[in-house]
C-alpha cells in the first residue's frame, strides 16, 4: 500500500520556505493562469506545416497575456511578503534554539493556533492575501490586522475563519491514520490515496478509491463540513 501522507508544514521548515511553497502551489492550482492546452510541444514532431498567421497571432497574444497576468502574481508577493514577514515575526517570533541563539523565523504552530492565509490570486488586477482568523479578538492578531491593513491596505482581507486552522491542520494527520488503519489496510490493493489539510477552502481533502461505507465511517467520525472527499482512485507516479 502506498500513500501520501497529510502536509505537514507548519513547524516543520522556516516560514520562508513555508509561505515559497504555498505560494507555488496556489499559482498553479488556484491563480487562474493555466497552461495553455493547445500549445505545441517542440519535442513532438509537427504535424501542420503551414500554420495560418491569424492562429501565430492568436497563440502569441495568449502567450503574452499569460505572461503578464504571471508577472502581476510574482510582482505583487514580492512587494507583499516582506511586508508579511515582518509584522507577523513581531507576533509569532522561533524560540531560540538550543544553541542559545535567536533565530529570525516565525513560529508557525503559534500562528496557526489563530490564523492561516493564502494567496487570492483569482483576478490578476486584484490580488489579495486573505487571512482566515479563529481568534480575532487574540491580542496577536489585532496588531498583526492593524498593521498589515496600516501597510498593504486593501491588498488584505481579514476574514473569520471556519474552523480552527490548526486543530483541522491536526485532524488531516488523524483522517491519515485512520483511513489506512481501519479501512484501506483490510483490502489487498495497489491503490494510493491522499490526504492534506486544504487552507483556503478550510477542509481536510482525500482522493483516494473509496466505497460509500468508507465515506460513512469518515464523515461520521470527522465531520461532512470538514470534509472533502472525491472517491475517484488516485494514481501516484514514480
């Protein structure tokens, strides 16, 4: 049996790297820029000589709508994050570490225990980082509000949150274990499956091939409102 294991990123690398990682996965699945499906892929051999110009022209100007719409993504968290990381490193600043010396990263367990964010990247001319916020009257987070909206403005949106971001960051580690424990372990099969906490749309996902008794068991024991479930057999790739 071969599984993805729940992304675990909070506390486990620094925030930089952490929020470079969000950010990746976002412009790709959620920022609206996808490839372009009829593109044509040098490698293969050219089945149409003579293209017509007006079809040049309309992949080129495609191809340079993307382009910019990408650049806008990149330009605007690069003036953002510095932002970001400085006023949340206020809030949430690393214990020191066993060495004694401080270090300059940003606790993220402590962070999540109020708060998570992403990346809207839905609409290029208007691109916004979102926070979802469990404990707003937290003293942590009024400063951090207040001087975020202070420097970016409307460029963030506070929004309250649904469900606590870590305690559902949490629940994805349990969804993990007892899904192969109690359910995918009593079947001999190849399939995979897939588990990781979604923050933006503030649900545990799991793709994998389930039967309408394994959904049963998992939205009886963690909740339908916490629950993404897409039963189709995930395939992983080597």
């Amino acid at each position: 049996m071969t599984k993805a294991n729940p992304a675990d990123w909070c506390g486990k690398m620094n925030f930089k790297k952490m929020l470079w990682v969000s950010i990746c996965m976002l412009m790709l699945t959620a920022c609206g820029v996808k490839p372009n499906e009829n593109e044509v892929n040098l490698s293969l051999p050219q089945v149409k000589v003579n293209q017509d110009a007006s079809t040049v022209t309309d992949q080129a100007d495609a191809d340079s709508v993307a382009k910019a719409e990408w650049d806008k993504i990149v330009d605007f968290q690069r003036e953002v994050i510095p932002v970001l990381e400085e006023v949340l490193i206020k809030q949430f600043p690393m214990k020191v570490n066993k060495t004694g010396t401080p270090t300059i990263d940003i606790d993220g367990d402590a962070l999540l225990e109020q708060a998570t964010s992403y990346f809207d990247n839905d609409d290029v001319n208007n691109l916004k980082i979102v926070f979802l916020v469990d404990k707003e009257d937290a003293t942590e987070m009024m400063a951090i509000r207040k001087e975020l909206e202070e420097k970016l403005g409307d460029k963030v949106v506070f929004k309250k949150a649904k469900h606590n971001p870590k305690v559902l960051r949490d629940m994805a580690k349990e969804v993990d274990e007892y899904l192969h424990a109690k359910i995918l372990s009593k079947y001999e099969t190849q399939s995979a499956y897939s588990v990781g906490y979604n923050s933006r749309e503030e649900v545990i996902d799991i793709r994998g091939k389930l039967t309408d008794e394994h959904i049963a068991e998992l939205t009886q024991k963690f909740g339908a409102d916490r629950l993404k479930i897409d039963p189709k057999e995930f395939h992983t790739t080597h």
